[in-house]
C-alpha cells in the first residue's frame, strides 16, 4: 500500500481516499510508527499529512527519521512538508505571516515531476501558520507564493516532494494533478486498484475464511450491510442467511426494496420479521427522544435475537451449526476505534442493534478496509438497486426519532408519505451527490394555522433538513436551489393530509445535531 501517516489533522482520511481515487490502494498509519514498523507493511510510497500543530511546539506530533531514509518515495503535505524540511536539513520558521484559504501559487520554472504540465499560476488551499524558510540541500523550490517562498520542494534523485498546501481538498485546483503526479510519476505506481479487484480478492478471503461454515447477517436497508450480504454471498452462496427486521419506522417502500429488489439482484436468502405492531406498542404515550431510542434499540436486539436464535436452532438441527455473523464495517469505524491509527478521535457509534457482548459468533467484515464511496461503487459493481446503493445514511432508530412527539401509525404514515416526495424531487433534481443526506422531520407536537381551499387548516409543519458534510462529524446546511424547495414545499402541503406548512432548517453542525432527536 501507500502509507499515509496521520499527523492528527481530519485531513488523513481524506488523503487515503483520494490516493484510492488515483486508483492506488492506501492504508493509514500513526505518526508513532517506527521506521522498522513502516518498513515491515511493504509501502510503494509514503505521504505524510497536515497536522495541527507547529514542528516547534513541546510534544508536537513527530516522525521516526529513518522513515525518510528508507528509499520510499515520499510525499510531504502542509505539516508533513514541514516535518520533511526540519528533518532533512532545511529551516523551518514562524515568520508572522499566516495563509489560509484560497492562495495563488506560482510555479518555479517547470514544477518538477510533481508539478509538471499544470499552469504556471494556480489556485492552492492554504492552512498555516509555519512556513518552510529554506528548502533542504539537494532540493529543488519548485513553487512559491507571496507569502512562503518555499511552498513545494522536491528532490528527484531521492525521489522526496513537499507541499505547503492542501492537494487533497477539491478547492485546490490541481490538487489531485499533484498527487496523481506523485503516485504514477515520481513513485511509478500503476492505477490498478478498482472495485472489481476489491471484490475478486474479497471473495477469495470470505472464502478461506467461512470455509463450509454457515453464515448470518442482519440487515438494516442501508447500504453497508446490503453490500457486505452481497459479497459475502457471491463468495458462499446459500450457506449466508440475511434477517431484516422490519420495525415499522422505515422510510416508505423501503421494505419492498429490501425483499423485492435487493433479492431479486443478489439472490439472497432473507427472513424477514414483521415487528410493526410490537415496536408501536411499546413506543405508545412516549414523546422523550431518549426514551424512545432506549425502546427503540431494546426492542430491536430482542426481535432480531429471537430471529437469530430460530435460525441457530434450526442449522444445528440440521448438522451444520452457524458460526459466522457479516458485518457492514467500515475503514473509518476501524481508524476511529484505533484499529487503524493514533488518531484521538472518538466518536460514540450508536448502532441500534449493537451486539451483545458474549458474542458467540465468528465475525465477517468484508468492508473493513473501505470507505463509504467505495462501498456504493463495488455495490454498483455487484448490480445492486440504486435505491439501496445510493441510499443517505438512515440512522438505526428510523424515523421514530424524526417525529417529534409520540410515534403513532398515522404520525409515521404522514411523515413517510413527506419524506419520500421529499427525496424524490432531490433525486429528480440531481442533487444527491451534493447533499450527504436530509432528514425530513414532523413537528407532532406543533400546530399551526393554514388555509387550504377556502377552508382554515390546523395542521402540522415538516422541517427540511438538508445538509451537507464529510464524515456527519460536522455539516454545514445546503443551499439547494429556490425552485427545488418550492417544488418539494408545493406537493408535500398539496399531496400530504395534515402538513400546511414546510420549513427550513438552516443551523449547520455544531451546534445543531443532523437529526432533530
Ligand atoms: P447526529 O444527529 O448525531 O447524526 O448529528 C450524525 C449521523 O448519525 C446518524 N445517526 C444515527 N445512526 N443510529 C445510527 O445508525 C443512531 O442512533 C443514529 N443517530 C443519528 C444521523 O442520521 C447522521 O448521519
């Protein structure tokens, strides 16, 4: 792999996803790492990343030397690049000026291979304070801005380059220019990593690893767990069973999906359990949001443990015991809960559904080295529905935490019938890949006056959440254009009984979470 070594900045992940963008495979590593221990992974090529911090400052992330010795080729960004300059001899000094945001840089003569064939003057994304004074001996300045003379170096011979900014994020013009001059230029790597590759080799490891064994999988209709089924049954067939709750807090058609079109695509085996009346029973009279996430998430492991257990029983009664259980990880759950990195980001997973802790299962995650957009494009490659493949982020407890107020029947029918034009006029209009999801919530709680006809209305108002973010860690709201609003306004209050009024939710996050509960 290409190692990318996160010096703490949120910007790692980013990079790691835009070298497998290049068609490079990439894999995360800690600043901590020794170079004993980087080279053991067997990198083609090494990219250090920005960091928070000053190369000055006491306990500032640091780099093992002997990495930059080891003959890699490597790549320095913002942080790293300074990190580069200090350790092979350059200076590195805090000379009062400051970047940050959109910044021209001019090229120094050709740009070397790494920015070579880009225009002389480009628009770079800048982020620091610091700033590289003097490029280390053997090394070429290869652009400069009007503030930092030294804003890209490199050394050919030695086959180590710098940046001062952000090639990673998409305001820098020819950010992914440079990193794909790196990767296929200066370290002579092929773009051969793609999702049908992903898949072959995903397969061969399902298969070695569940053997004959038989296999479960919960799923949830979102797009991980359809994905992580889907592999795990191209690689063993029948021997996976899929169980799919259905607890009535579903977004509208969303079961059909699963058990029609999904099955249809895969050929998987699924159970599904019909637990509406069950989970309505129990959320009767209860408005907290807490509350109802706790019955929510209690109720949800009991049905699909009575589920599981049924089907355990019976396997066993059949000689072939289960012993495995898929699950939809992901890369980032993976760096996040320090499998993968020295990153101190903790963020609290709340999966309804969470297994208990005496699992008695062997567990499958064939999406462990993934990120999200790879997920939705191997699911693409394996011929999965768009309406599952392309699904935003649903969050376990359904629309039971998107009703404000008691969940009743009627409260989640009107909700389902506003959240699925809602949805349909965002697709119509193009404008999923820009916005990361948007809850549509019922105010329950919340009347106000209308007039509808030549009648006065008591009805209740919808909230558009439309938002846009990286990782849901933080989001910004969407500016979605005046006529899409209108239209998705228009219907819901014509075609939804109860909803006189459509609103806007126009707080990014903080402080505003993404969902309402
Ligand atoms: P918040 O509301 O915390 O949401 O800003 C961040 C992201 O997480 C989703 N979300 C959940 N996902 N179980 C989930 O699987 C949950 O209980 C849950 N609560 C929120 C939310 O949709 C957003 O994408």
């Amino acid at each position: 792999p290409v190692l990318v070594v996160d010096f703490g900045a949120q910007y790692a992940q980013l990079i790691a996803r835009r070298v497998r963008e290049a068609g490079v495979y990439s894999e995360l590593i800690p600043h901590t790492a020794t170079a004993a221990e980087v080279a053991e992974r067997n990198p083609v090529g090494i990219i250090l990343s920005g960091g928070p911090s000053s190369v000055y400052e006491p306990g500032a992330p640091t780099l093992d030397p002997g990495v930059l010795e080891l003959g890699i080729p490597t790549l320095g960004i913002c942080y790293g690049f300074q990190v580069m300059a200090q350790q092979l001899g350059g200076e590195v000094a805090n000379t009062g000026l400051r970047e940050y945001g959109a910044t021209d840089a001019t090229l120094a003569g050709d740009g070397g291979v790494l920015l070579g064939g880009q225009p002389a003057e480009q628009n770079v994304w800048m982020s620091h304070g610091d700033q590289v004074a003097k490029a280390p001996e053997g090394f070429d300045v290869l652009a400069s801005t009007a503030a930092t003379p030294v804003a890209a170096f490199g050394n050919a011979e030695r086959n180590l380059y710098g940046v001062q900014w952000h090639p990673e994020v998409k305001h820098s013009d020819h950010g992914q220019d440079v990193l794909e001059n790196f990767l296929h230029k200066a370290a002579g790597l092929p773009a051969d990593w793609n999702s049908g590759n992903v898949i072959a080799e995903q397969v061969e490891k399902i298969r070695a690893q569940v053997g004959s064994g038989r296999v479960i999988c919960g799923l949830s209709g979102g797009v991980d767990s359809a994905v992580a089924a889907a592999l795990v049954h191209k690689a063993v067939g029948d021997q996976l069973v899929c169980i799919f709750v259905d607890h009535g807090l579903l977004r509208k058609n969303e079961r059909e999906q699963v058990e029609q079109d999904y099955v249809a695509s895969t050929g998987v085996r699924l159970v599904t359990i019909d637990a509406r009346d069950q989970f309505l029973s129990a959320l009767a009279g209860v408005s907290d949001p807490e509350q109802k996430r706790k019955i929510i998430g209690r109720e949800f492991i009991r049905t699909f443990e009575q589920a599981e257990a049924a089907l355990v029983a019976e396997a066993a009664a059949d000689g072939e015991p289960i012993r495995f259980l898929v699950q939809g990880t992901l890369y980032p759950d993976v760096v996040e809960s320090g499998g993968g990195a020295g990153t101190a980001n903790i963020k609290s997973h709340h999966n309804v559904g969470g297994l208990p802790e005496d699992l008695q299962f062997e567990l499958v995650e064939p999406l462990r080295t993934l990120f999200k957009d790879e997920v939705r494009a191997i699911g693409r490659e394996l011929g999965l529905p768009e309406v599952i493949v392309g699904r935003q982020p649903f969050p376990g407890p359904g629309l039971g935490i998107r009703i404000v107020g008691e969940v009743t029947a009627d409260r989640l029918a009107i909700l389902q019938d506003a959240d699925a034009i809602a949805r349909e006029e965002l697709t119509k209009a193009g404008l999923d890949d820009e916005i990361w999801q948007c809850p549509v919530v019922l105010l329950a709680d919340v009347r106000s006056v209308g007039v509808q006809g030549d009648g006065r209305t008591y009805g209740h108002p919808i909230v558009l959440r439309p938002v846009s973010s990286e990782d849901a860690m933080t989001a910004d709201w969407s500016r979605l254009p005046y006529d899409v609003l209108s239209k998705i306004s228009n219907r819901i209050t014509n075609e939804v009984r109860e909803v006189n009024r459509v609103v806007l939710d126009v707080t990014s996050k903080p402080p505003g979470t993404i969902e309402w509960e």
